[in-house]
C-alpha cells in the first residue's frame, strides 16, 4: 500500500470527525478537487484504510439510560469459544462494542441497557449462563468520550 500523503490524512481527518460531509464540502475544506477527492476516499477505502462510516448514537434517546463494561474471563480457552462467544453477543441490542483482550481478561463488552434490573438480566443469561465464562465484573459508565484527533503514525 502507498504511503499515506498530507491530503490523505487530511481526508482521513475530516471524516473522522464528519462521516457525513459530502464530497464536494469535503473537497472545499481540504483544497483540491471533487473528482480527486473522490478518487482518494475510493483509494482509502479498496486499500482497507476507510473500513466504514458509523453514527454515534445517544443511547439515552432510545432507552438505554444505563451504560456499563463488563470484563470476561474464559475457561477453557480456545479460538473456537473465542468465535462462539463474540458471534452470540455482537448479534445482541445491548451490545455497544466488543474487545477480545490478552491479559487478565478475555472480552471487555461494552453495553447499553434500559435499567438495573435488564442489565442484571442480561449478564446473568447472556453472559454468566455460559458454561465456559468462568468470572464477569461490570462496571457502570458515567460517561464515555471518543477522541476527536485521528492518530499519526507517519513522524
């Protein structure tokens, strides 16, 4: 892959922070071209830098009052539990995002739930009913914050 240049991370920056610009704002902000914009957000995507878009939604809004982490140890451990494990939890609405963790920990899961009692629920049969989950600690979120600067690795 071609090194990244000033006007790529210029492009990876301003969607970073604005998914939602169009391309012809994008281009005006950066300086060049609509049609090369364009070419280098399609470049930046086939090469695998640009993976998707996302929303960040306020879990409030739609009910889900309560945000919590819950930190997994697995036992046995294999790539196979591994699997089964994110595909069963990843599918489910209370799931914000996953991380598979070396460590002291397998997963940290990152959720979004009604109230108390749905979070109780929801740990004790999604998560603690699994034979294979051998310790769960949650821990509620007072507030989550994503960074607003896209790290350079280029200096």
């Amino acid at each position: 892959m071609k090194k990244l240049d000033d006007i790529d991370l210029q492009i990876l920056t301003t969607l970073f922070n604005d998914a939602d610009i169009t391309n012809k704002d994008l281009a005006s902000q950066i300086g060049i071209a609509p049609s090369t914009c364009l070419e280098r957000v399609k470049r930046l995507k086939s090469n695998g830098v640009i993976n998707g878009s996302f929303i960040d939604v306020n879990y409030r809004t739609i009910g889900g009052n309560i945000q919590a982490m819950a930190a997994i140890v697995l036992q046995p451990y294999s790539e196979e539990i591994v699997n089964a494990l994110r595909d069963d939890l990843i599918s489910r609405p209370e799931i914000i995002s996953m991380f598979h963790m070396g460590g002291a920990f397998d997963f940290y899961i990152h959720m979004s739930v009604k109230d108390t009692e749905h979070l109780r629920r929801f740990v004790f049969e999604a998560i603690t009913s699994r034979d294979e989950v051998t310790n769960v600690e949650t821990s509620l979120v007072f507030e989550h914050s994503r960074s607003p600067i896209i790290p350079n690795f280029s200096e």
